[in-house]
C-alpha cells in the first residue's frame, strides 16, 4: 500500500514486517513515535522502560531468546545505553537486533548536537543511515538481515528531519520469523576477560567482513551525473544536494555509514575531478576517506554546526539567493512556554518567590527556566538535578543547605533520579528534592512511565508508588503537596529547606493536558477591583495579558485553575458562574 | 510538473498539523510526490510552529528555505510575518487576522507589531488576510480554523472543489465531516 508515513512510522512499519517480536524503549524526541507506532501491531511485544539502558538490554535479552527485537532512543539516550552497547558488539545476537538512534542536529528538543555515528564506530557496530521515509522503511526491514548474518546488533541512523517528515512508502506484509532456539553459549555470551579476549578479535574480523559488504551492499548508491564535481554524502543532506544540482554532480551515496567502503569510494573519486563531502555535523565520512587516501573537501567548507537545508549547500557553493521579501519590524519571538493551567507553574513561582537555588532536569519543566519565573540555575542530562544538589551541598554546605533544591520531574526521577537519590541517603547530604509528579512523561507528548500505573497500550501496569520508594531508600521526610496551593508549597518547601536531613517534596498534579483532566471554566477579571498592580504577570501564565492597563483573562485558554486569584492582592480574579 | 512549496505556520495548539495532513493526503491522492516536515517537541508548548508541505512530480529536500514558498499559510497575523522571508517573489500569503500573544508580550518585553501586515502588502506581497477564527467559529468550531484555512488554499489550487471535500471525509472523525466541510465552504467562497 502507498502511503505518506513519517520517518518514525516507517522505521517502525519496517521491523513490524521483518517480525520484529520484542520492542523496548525510553521516549525522546525526534525518536518517540518509533516505538508509539510499533506498539500498534499487536503481534510485537512493545514496552516504555524506564531508560534507554534498562530498553537496550530488554532487547539483548530478546535476541538471546531468538527473537528479533529492538529499541529505540534519541542520541542523549545512547550514552545512558553505551554501557550495553559496546560489549553487545562482542557478544553478537542470536535473533536480530536493531537500535533505531536519532540525532537532532540544530537542537529542535535536545541539549547538545552529538552524533551518533561516532557510537558506531567506537563500538564496532554497523550503522545504517535512510534519506527519506521510504528508505527508513526499507532499512529497518533489512537491518535484521544484517544482524543475524554478521552476528551483531545494527543501528538504524535518523537525524529529525528524517524522523518528523512524511515522504511515500509502499509498504508490505509481516514475515513471520520463527525464534531461533536458545542454546547456552558460555563462550559468546558470558563476557568475563577469558571470553571477551577471544571475542575481541572476532569482532575486528567481522569489521572487515562488512567493510567487504560495504564495498558492494545496497545500501550504498552511486548516481554518476556532471563529473566536474563528486559529492560524497548520506542522509538527509542527499536529498539537499540532489535539490540544488540535480544530475548536474555525480552522487556517492553511503546508506551504510559504518563501515564506510574503500575501494567503492576510490573508484568513484578517480572518477571526478574534485571530491566534497557534504555531511551534517562531524566531518566522519571525511575523515574516512582522508585515511583511505582520497583528496576532499568538507568541513573547511561546511559547518559542524546546526541542521543542514539546500540553503546551506547552495550558499557554499556560491549560488546566488533566492530572491525574497523582507521586512523592517522586529517580530517579537515566541519560544515555547509553560502551558495555562501547567500544575508545574505554581511550585516555580514559590521557589523563584523564596530564590531559591533550583537544580533543573529535563523535561515540559525545564521551562521553569524562562522569565518571567527564571527559576532554574542548572539544566544537564536527565538525573543530574538529584546528584547535582548532593554535589552542590557537599560543596557549599550550610551556605546552601537550606537554599537550594533539585526539581526532576516524575518520569526522569524514574529514569535515573532516583539513584541520585539513593546516593543522597547513603552518602547523607542535606538535600531537598522536589519531584513534580504530573502523571505522565510530558515533554515527548504524553507516554506512559511507572509511575502512572498504565503500559504503553494504555492498560493497566504495575504502578512505582514515589513515596514508599522514597521511604524504602531511607528518606524520612517525604510530603506530598498539591501545587495549585500555593500556600501549602510555600509552608512545605520552607519547612522542608529548613530540616537537617535529606527530604522529598512530590508536587503532584497530572498534567492539564490529559485527557481525563477536565478544564473548569475560565476565569474573568474584575475590572473595577484590578488596580494594575501587575503581581499576576510574574506568575509568566500565557492566558494571563494586561489589556488597557488592566489584567485580561483569555477564555480560549484559562482552565480555571485559579492560582491566579491565589496571587492577587485584590481579588480581581472572579470564577464565572456559568449561567 | 515543477515543484510547488507551501508553509504553514501558526502556534503550538493551533491544529496546523491535521490542516498538512490533509493537504499531505488529498496530494498523494492526486498522484503527486509528496514531502511534508514538521518539528515536534518544544514547539508543541505554544511556541512558533512550521510545517512544510512540497509536491510535484519528484520532491527531494523536505524543507523551504528563503525565497522558495508558493504559498504562506499563517494561523496568525505575526506568524506570517516571521517567515515572510520564505516566499517566492510572486508567492501568495493567506493569513488568518486572529492575534496571539508570544510571551515576550504578554510580559510587557516586547509590543504586538499591529502594522505588520500593512508593511508586507506595502511591500507587494499579495496577501490574503481573512477572519478565519469567526468563519470557523460560524461553522460551528473555533477548532475548525484550519480548514478554514485549507479552504482559502484550494483557490489557489488545480485540484477540484469535490477532491478536497472526499479528502476531508477522509480525514476527520464522521461526527464533524458537516461542519468541516461548512467551515472549508466558508474559507473558499468568502470575501
């Protein structure tokens, strides 16, 4: 069937065909819908983990049982998943093994750039990397074939723009695969220096084994045009510079990105006069073929920075602009925000209220971040918020005991906030963690994690209770506060800033957007009480704008949680009694 | 057939996507190549948002760049204005009048630039500014803004009235098939 299917839904459509049976993954944009979309075939086992490391063994274990499996992760979740990683590469598989990893270069939703492609070739393991959707398909689906033949997990390469853009697939039918058999295998699968030494060269084998595939796979293309320039690319950057040159240029395309060929590429550039490598982010493929002792240009031209576009090509290559329009008014930007209603809000204004020291994490909360609240010193990986308010007390201690707390929300602390945690307790520091528990991993669009009680099919799970956790790992302070109070949050957070031992404040509210969550009607502003004092826009509520000097109230978007009202000194804000 | 490029922008919430999946669908349906990108993620949170749509008979890059948009389809009156830049010469903006207010605003850091739309026929940029949110709200949802929006697209557009209606059939729930097809009537015929 022909079909307009996103990056992620294709990759997803391509294992379901080649029997994918077992799914595990950590959601992370641009690389969620991959496993949102394979939970929907019922005939694979599909899971949220509770990280990226936890999903890339959940996978191992699949594939030692015979079955082909997956997971799926965005490049930050590769470095939580390293650890499996490169010693997977020695053990190999028994069924096929795909980690679908996609990297987000221009930083749409991430906080670095990184590029996974060096993972590949740390960890010896073949990388495959698709230029549109019908190609992620078509690689996903032939990724098993390449696993269980070279006896090895294969990473399926996307970057956001393959992931989120829609392009046509003809798609196919499921295979069934039936599992391979499990055999003990002491030899290749109990990673013990004895083993590990003879599995080391067997890895360097396979390398060249495929390095051989590489030179001839179909992966790899070759699209001879004009000779008078060679482009050596992949990705989506091909699609970039068949827009700008069309058949003008001769094309090497590398589908397989590790390993790269040798000779295929000689032979191509003997061909043209002039090499260029066109890549996003890290000059990798440069490098290679600068070892292989092929002349080329690359990141001398391009940057190592940012999303590429035709633009970006074009601009290199000196072809004049486009003509286009501009204007003079300055618009004014319109970065994201917390949304009305968001139940994170309220526990911001009260720490940024007492200026507090606020360790952030990642997620919808990160948001804290930005005026007018501002209430975030420090945002690094998932987790960090926990083990970095130790580190920072350990530091500074009673000049910031008391005064400073890590904020993580309910999913990351399940992630890995929570051996922060335990490191908290055993190693004693005088650390307040204020979880902000609202039902649901938000950012990435609503997934489910342990702690909401619900599987990734929506059915009822096993449900993580946070504050028996809490107590279980030894902290005795645990308070749960409804952060539509603001009194309540204040009391609690001084109260709990001012304790001499480790405490958990669990801000919970699910978040506005759940479904089951019902907006209550909007609030209106008392003109004649508002006296333009504007103690209301501190609160950064986007429903909330000042309109003639007085306080208006946006009834497309307030869902009347009426913090608002909590905040002004004249009670202006009035619920409407719906007639 | 070359290669026609069209934008539509608008803010987080707006329904922006299902107006691409729409016109991504029908354009399948008529047999052309079809790109569409969009960026989720952080946008998703009221931030600005953009989705590109190109068809023709092969499209290779998935995204517009300056100076190469047929067509700008804005949800709101400044969103129009930030990728103005993006339109061919020639191009055509279709712009719904409705004003939002970026938190830059809200917060009092920064005005709503009012004239902006003024500046940009000024310019000589024909645009195509209609009170989406009102014909939407006439048909019988706020919601249906966007195919409001589609219906003042199609005019510009080779592909029969009928095609458009059989795609919006198939791309809403059966329930609001009537009034999106009222509010997409509303889009094309006004003015």
């Amino acid at each position: 069937m022909k079909q307009l299917l996103i990056g992620n839904a294709a990759v997803a459509r391509g294992l379901y065909e080649a029997g994918c049976s077992v799914f595990s993954s950590y959601p992370g944009t641009p690389s969620t819908e991959i496993t949102e979309f394979a939970a929907k075939y019922d005939e694979i086992y599909c899971e949220w983990a509770p990280n990226e490391k936890v999903a890339m063994e959940v996978a191992f274990g699949a594939s030692l049982g015979g079955k082909r499996s997956a997971c799926a992760m965005k490049h930050v979740g590769l470095n939580v998943a390293a650890d499996p990683l490169f010693t997977l590469s020695y053990t190999g598989v028994t069924g096929g093994m795909v980690i679908c990893v996609a990297d987000d270069p221009g930083m749409h939703s991430s906080q670095n750039e990184q590029d996974s492609r060096h993972y590949a070739i740390a960890a010896k393991v073949p990388m495959l990397e698709p230029s549109d959707s019908a190609e992620a398909y078509e690689f996903a689906k032939k990724a098993y074939d390449i696993s269980e033949k070279f006896d090895t997990p294969v990473f399926l390469r996307i970057c956001t723009r393959i992931a989120h853009s829609q392009s046509i697939v003809e798609t196919g039918d499921r295979a069934e695969k039936q599992a391979i058999p499990y055999k003990k295998n002491p030899a290749k699968y109990i990673m013990m220096p004895g083993n590990a030494k003879k599995r080391h060269p067997i890895v360097e084998k396979r390398t060249l084994d495929l390095t051989e595939f590489a030179e001839t796979c179909e992966f790899n293309k070759v699209e001879m045009g004009g000779t008078d320039v060679g482009i050596i690319t992949s990705g989506t950057c091909y699609q970039y510079v068949k827009e700008v040159f069309g058949d003008s240029v001769s094309v090497y395309k590398l589908g397989l990105i590790h390993p790269m060929p040798v000779n295929a590429l000689k032979e191509f550039a003997s061909k043209v006069k002039k090499v260029i490598v066109v890549e996003e982010l890290d000059g990798i493929i440069e490098a290679h073929c600068r070892n292989i002792g092929i002349e080329v240009e690359g990141k001398e031209k391009f940057t190592n920075i940012g999303e590429f576009s035709q633009k970006t090509i074009a601009d290199v290559f000196g072809k004049d602009a486009k003509a286009s329009t501009s204007i003079e008014t300055e618009i004014p930007g319109r970065p994201p925000m917390m949304c009305a209603g968001c139940p994170h809000r309220g526990m911001y204004y009260v720490l940024a209220k007492n200026k507090v020291t606020v360790l952030g994490d990642i997620g919808c909360y990160t948001l804290g971040a930005v005026p007018p609240l501002s209430a975030m010193d420090s945002t690094l990986c998932m987790g960090a918020s926990v083990s970095g308010v130790h580190g920072f007390n350990k530091a500074g201690l009673e000049a910031t005991e008391g005064k400073t707390v890590a904020v993580i929300g309910d999913s990351t602390f399940m992630h890995s906030g929570v051996t922060g945690l335990i490191n908290i307790a055993y190693n004693g520091s005088n650390s307040t963690v204020i979880i902000l528990d609202n039902s649901i991993t938000g950012m990435t669009g609503h997934q489910q994690n342990p702690t909401t009680g619900y599987n990734i099919k929506g059915d009822p799970a096993g449900k993580i209770n946070l504050e028996a956790l809490c107590h279980s790992i030894g902290i005795n302070r645990v308070t749960v506060v409804d952060p539509y109070d603001l009194e309540e949050c204040e009391r609690v957070l001084k109260e709990e800033l001012a304790a001499k031992e480790p405490s958990v404040i669990i801000s919970r509210r699910p978040c506005v957007l759940l479904k089951y969550v019902k907006p209550k009607t909007p609030l209106k502003v008392n003109p004649d009480k508002c006296r333009s004092c504007k103690k209301c826009m501190k609160f950064g509520c986007p429903a909330i704008s000042i309109k003639n000097g007085k306080a208006f109230v946006d009834a497309t978007l307030c869902v009347g949680c009426e913090v608002c009202k909590q905040l002004c000194p004249f009670d202006a804000f009035e619920s409407e009694v719906q007639a | 057939m070359a290669v026609t490029s069209v934008m539509i922008v608008g803010v987080g919430g707006q329904g922006s996507l299902l107006a691409s999946k729409l016109l991504g669908k029908l354009l399948v349906d008529e047999g052309y190549d079809v790109k569409v990108s969009e960026v989720h993620g952080m946008s998703q949170r009221g931030g600005s948002v953009v989705t590109y749509v190109r068809f023709g008979d092969k499209v290779y890059s998935p995204v517009i760049e300056e100076g190469e948009a047929d067509f700008i389809v804005s949800f709101e009156k400044i969103e129009a204005a930030r990728w103005i830049k993006c339109l061919k010469k020639g191009g055509k903006v279709i712009v719904n009048t409705q004003q939002i207010d970026p938190m830059p605003v809200i917060i009092g850091a920064a005005e709503y630039p009012q004239a902006v739309l003024d500046e940009i026929k000024g310019a000589g940029v024909d645009v195509d500014d209609i009170d989406a949110l009102s014909l939407a709200q006439q048909a019988g949802s706020a919601k249906a803004v966007n195919i409001v929006l589609m219906g003042r697209l199609a005019k510009g557009f080779d592909i029969p009235y009928e095609n458009w209606i059989k795609a919006i059939e198939n791309s809403v729930a059966p329930k609001f098939v009537e009034m999106n097809k009222k509010a997409f009537e509303l889009g094309y015929n006004c003015k």
